[in-house]
C-alpha cells in the first residue's frame, strides 16, 4: 500500500509564498485521490503487487490500458519529488558542486531560473517542469499532465507543479508568479543538492 507523504514542513510555515488552504486541497485532496487510486488499483492487480511507485509508473506506461494508473502512479511521484524538495528558503541560492554544475551547464543560475520560469510559462495546459541529468548535463524538461523523466530514463532533481491547482488559489491565473515565488523562495537547495550526488 502506499501512502500519502508527509509534508516536511508544517501548513503554515511556507507563508506568504504558499498557503495552507492550498496545501489542504493539494497535499490532502488531489494527491490523497492519486494515491488512493493507485492503492485499489494494485489491490485487484496481483502482478503490480511489491512493486516499487516507480517501478509501477514505468510499466503502466507500457501498457496503454493502463494509462489511468500511470496518470495516478505518475502524479503520486511528480507530487512526493515536488514536497519532499520544498521549504522557506527564501532568496536562497545553491551552493557547492550543485551550483558549480548550474553554472556550467547553463551559464548561470540566472540564466537557470529564467529558462526554468520560461518552462513552465510556456507549458500549455496542466504538467510539470523538470530540472533532470541526462547524461551527466543538467537540462530543464517540460511534461504534460502525468508525464515524469522515470519513462525517459533520467534522474529527475526538482520538480515544479504547474496545473492549476498548485497556485490558483494564492496567484489565480498568474502562472509565472508562482513560477517566479517557487524557484526563488520555495526549493530546499540541500535536497536537491544530495540527489545530484
Ligand atoms: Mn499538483
């Protein structure tokens, strides 16, 4: 069975960047359904049973009757590597051989953070924006609705949700401010740093 992650941050303390009502209905009610959807899924799927989540999302993307349970299984690994990587951290900056690497693979983490905004800006519709290491480069990789680097084969290092309900109720339609607040006040750089390692 899987479970609904734990925040490893309270309700509250990410104001004013994210609300608690938005993490009430985003942590609570969307990502629950996912997890719930996937839990019954496995339960009359003997097959799937001790599977890992990721493993799970790899197979249903092979099999396209399959394709809710990889939209489900797919968004509980898109959600759990988008809370697990957030915390106030509020005009931070990566440090060490993470930002060396930024620097390097896209001039600098200016220029990072503007291209990263520019993903999910121009991402149309709901989905996700990706920093991941392919090949041993950094790259930032845009998906639709479930879609996640598992069924690309690359190691994803943070992610930044941009379907409507990760920011309409602190920003209603202003994308790009949630894009803009989420990159500079909101990523645990140390989290990330430890999965580029
Ligand atoms: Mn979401």
């Amino acid at each position: 069975m899987f479970e609904l992650i734990t925040l490893p941050f309270g309700k509250d303390e990410l104001l004013p960047h994210m609300s608690s009502s938005t993490l009430d209905f985003h942590h609570g009610k969307h990502l629950q359904a996912y997890v719930t959807f996937v839990n019954d899924f496995v339960a009359k799927e003997s097959s799937l049973q001790g599977k890992t989540l990721e493993e799970i999302v790899v197979l249903a993307n092979s099999k396209s009757e399959w394709q809710g349970l990889f939209n489900n299984a797919g968004q509980i690994y898109n959600h759990n590597e988008f809370f697990k990587a957030i915390k106030k951290n509020e005009n931070a900056l990566p440090t060490g051989a993470l930002l060396e690497k930024i620097n390097s693979d896209f001039g600098s983490f200016e220029k990072f953070k503007e291209d990263f905004i520019n993903a999910g800006k121009t991402q149309f519709g709901s989905g996700w924006v990706w920093l991941v290491l392919n090949n041993g480069k950094l790259e930032i990789k845009k998906y639709a609705n479930a879609g996640n680097p598992l069924t690309d084969n690359l190691k994803g290092l943070l992610v930044c949700d941009v379907w409507e309900h990760a920011y309409y109720l602190d920003f209603q339609n202003r994308r790009p401010d949630f894009l803009t607040t989420f990159i500079t006040n909101l990523v645990n750089w140390d989290y990330v740093a430890e999965k580029l390692k």
